[in-house]
C-alpha cells in the first residue's frame, strides 16, 4: 500500500461519520471472502464487507485482492455485478479525492451540466482539497479541470466556479464587505462582482456575519435578495452558495430529499466518514422522517441493503 495514500487521506472520519474503520479487520480473510462472494455472485456477502470497513481500508482489501487473486477487484464487480448497486460499490471503492474528481466529471459528463453538483462539490469543500481534487482530475481524466468547468458554463457563474475552485481565506472587515455587497444591488442589474470576491474568499464565520448585516441593512432576506436580484445559473450558484455559508448540513439534507440515485449516493458516500451523522440529524429535522426510513421508500433489494449500512440506523 502507497504510503503517501495515508498522507494525502484528509477526508478520514471524526466522530461524525457514519462509516468507521473496522476494528478487527483482516484483509486476507476479507479479499478471500470477495473472491467467493464473487465466484457466487453473493451481492449480501459483497456490500456486508465493502460497507463495514472505511474508505482506507478498503484501499488495503484491493490491493490484497490483486496480491492474492492478480485480478483488479473494481473490474471483478464489473463482471459479477450490475445496476446500482455495482455502480454504489465501485463508488466506496475509490480513494475519497478520486471519487469528488468522478463526481465533478460525471457532473459534466454528456449532454447538459448538473450545476448544482458542481456548486455543491465546490462550496463544501476546503481550497486545499479542492487543489488536491483538480490534481486528481488532470491525473485521471487527462484534462484541466478548469478548462472544463470554463467549457461546460459560461458568464458570472463561470467566474463563481472558478473562484470557489482557487478559494483562499483572505480576511476581510464585515463592515467594509456589507457597504460593498449592498452597493452592488444599487444599479438597474445588479454587480455579480463583490458577490463573487467576497463570498468565495473569506471564512464561513465572517460570512455569516456579513450576511446577516446585508439583511440588516436591506431589510430583505438574502435568499430574496438573490432571486430577486439575480438569475439563470448565477442565481442558482449563489443560492447554493448563500446555504453552504449559513449551514452546509442543511442544504446537503435538502439535497438528499432528491428522488435521483445520484444525488443521494453522492452525497451519502462522500460525506459518510466525515459528517454524515450531522446530515442526518439536519435531514431528521428538516422533514420528520429519518434519512434511514425515507432511503426505504425510495430503493430496494441489495441497493438498499448498501445504503442502509452506509446511513447506519433510525434517528
């Protein structure tokens, strides 16, 4: 196993995640059991596993795998598997900066852009993983990953993406940053400009503050003000932007009321060692249901079974 993986693996779990690693955890025995679950297209087997052990160590079952077996375990589920619970498993499979790297390509990938996985990707994400998932991208996918967002958008919320892509904390005075976003809405069109500078380049704190002094100051919410004020992609951006600001678990919950596969194991695997316990508590008290009861009425079958394990229990 490449030990600059574990270096470079800052997306572990807290106390937050959902997924933990597995305390007595034996790849040997586990790449074995694969191997047989594979041979007998035992799918419970397969996501009992996958599912039970943390990102990190599932890197360690792959490797053992190929060690033991000369075969690539990702192509081994190809061929066993198929639907969405092939595709889930290949999704845990993948190194967490691959993974954001995958989601951003299949956001842009074929005809249309998912915009709001990508302003999603990009507003929960820090500047320094977002630096470490562009290297991902070039690497994988032989591509620049801002040429690409450039390609696939276009106008003010091209320039949004790109910021939100090189963010860096800059400290700012909330004062001077509340005359400047409230000079902006004073024009006939309002100025994306000290939205875009500000928004993408100061801390989730000062933020917040300068946001609640804008509402202050216009007597406006700043969700009014953005639907109001602005439109098309930039105004979507900015929306998700604004919820990412005043509380990321929140809009990720919101986004898990979703009726697309996608969206829901998007996010469910990318944040599941990190702070999906919060999601859940957000998604429990957004809508009444736990995140557990709604996966039931949405999917079936071992894909469910995965998502389950993954999610963990009720609320």
């Amino acid at each position: 196993m490449d030990p600059e993986y574990f270096k470079s693996y800052e997306m572990c779990w807290g106390t937050l995640g959902t997924v933990r690693p597995f305390s007595n955890f034996h790849p040997d025995r586990d790449a074995m059991e694969i191997q047989a679950a594979l041979e007998k297209k035992d799918a419970v087997t397969l996501v009992r596993i996958l599912t039970n052990r943390n990102n990190a160590q599932r890197q360690v079952i792959a490797q053992t795998f190929k060690e033991i077996t000369q075969k690539d375990l990702a192509t081994a589920l190809k061929k066993a598997l198929s639907g969405e619970l092939e595709v889930l498993l290949l999704e845990l499979l993948m190194p967490p900066l691959q993974y954001e790297a995958y989601r951003l390509q299949q956001a842009m990938a074929g005809l249309g852009t998912d915009e709001e996985t990508l302003m999603e990707i990009l507003s929960t994400r820090s500047g320094k993983q977002l630096q470490e998932v562009s290297a991902v991208y070039q690497d994988l996918y032989k591509k620049d990953l801002e040429k690409e967002l450039k390609g696939e958008t276009s106008g003010d919320f091209t320039k949004l993406l790109l910021a939100l892509l090189k963010k860096e904390n800059v400290v700012g005075v909330a004062q001077r940053d509340i005359k400047s976003l409230s000079a902006s809405l004073n024009g006939k069109k309002a100025d994306a400009g000290p939205w875009i500078d500000i928004l993408t380049s100061r801390d989730s704190d000062h933020l917040n503050k300068v946001l609640m002094g804008l509402e202050l100051e216009t007597g406006q919410m700043v969700d009014q003000i953005v639907e109001k004020r602005f439109t098309g992609d930039f105004r979507l951006g900015l929306n998700v932007l604004v919820q990412c600001i005043q509380n990321p678990d929140v809009y990720l919950a919101k986004r898990l009321t979703s009726t697309k596969t996608p969206i829901v194991q998007g996010i469910m695997v990318s944040h599941c060692e990190e702070d999906l316990l919060c999601i859940r508590a957000a998604y429990h008290k957004l809508t009444g249901t736990s995140l557990y009861t709604a996966l039931q009425k949405q999917f079936k079958g071992d894909h469910l079974q995965a998502l389950l394990a993954i999610c963990r229990s009720e609320d």
